[in-house]
C-alpha cells in the first residue's frame, strides 16, 4: 500500500489530514501531512519527502501546479513508483483513502476522478422568494 503525503501552503496539509482522520481513522497511518512555509528550504523539503517515502510508492497531493509544494515533490517523483498530483481537496482525498488498497496507477485515477466529481454548482435547498412586484 503507498504512502500518502499532502505538501502544501501552510497550514492547509495538517488541516487536510485532520479532515481526512476525522472521516477515516484508521488511515491515519497512512497519511503524512508537510506544510511548507514561505521560508521553507526546498532542499530540506525535498528530503524530507524521501525519508518519508523510502522505498515504497507513494502519492503526493499539492495544492497548486508550480508552486514550491508542488516543486519540491515534482523533484521526488519519478513518476512510477512515486507520483504527484496537483489540486488536492478534500473529496479527491476521501476517495484516495477510500481505494488505499488498489495498484497505485489505480489509486491516482480514483483521486482525480473525486476531484473532478467533488466540484459542482450546488443548487439551494429552497426555491428562492418570489420577486417583489
């Protein structure tokens, strides 16, 4: 089973995981959480991630393409064993926890596909009042 690491802006990894752990308690293990401040050396970062990694697979979810989370993990990937995914929310997670135990080409098509099916217009619950006359 991959490792699943969250590198982004501080605090939004931690606050990440702890949504995560609230809704699955038990892939608390299997869940790493790197806040990266604005003075964070990318270097040490970097280092970081592949202490956590060793030599297993593993995902890495970014908040942003191009920015330095998501550059420093671009410099762990190889893109086999260790692949990285842009624009993490809070369903893509969800569904990553949920299909933990599939291939890891598997588990990064699960997560895109919870990012892509957690974004939509959400209509109101109630019709909204009549327009005045």
């Amino acid at each position: 089973m991959p490792a699943f690491l969250i590198v982004a802006h501080a605090p939004l990894a931690s606050s990440l995981k702890a949504v995560a752990e609230h809704a699955y308690s038990e892939c608390a293990p299997d869940l790493q959480a790197f806040d990266v401040a604005p003075d964070t050396d990318t270097a040490t970062l970097q280092a970081q991630l592949r202490a956590a990694i060793g030599d297993g697979e593993a995902v890495l979810f970014t908040d942003m393409f191009g920015a330095t989370p998501c550059n420093a993990a671009r410099h762990v990937a190889d893109g086999r064993r260790v692949q990285v995914i842009a624009g993490v929310s809070v369903p893509m997670l969800w569904r990553t926890l949920c299909y933990r135990s599939l291939s890891l080409d598997e588990i990064v098509a699960k997560a895109l596909e919870g990012g892509v099916k957690g974004v939509m217009a959400v209509p109101p619950l109630e019709p909204p009042p009549p327009a005045p006359p």
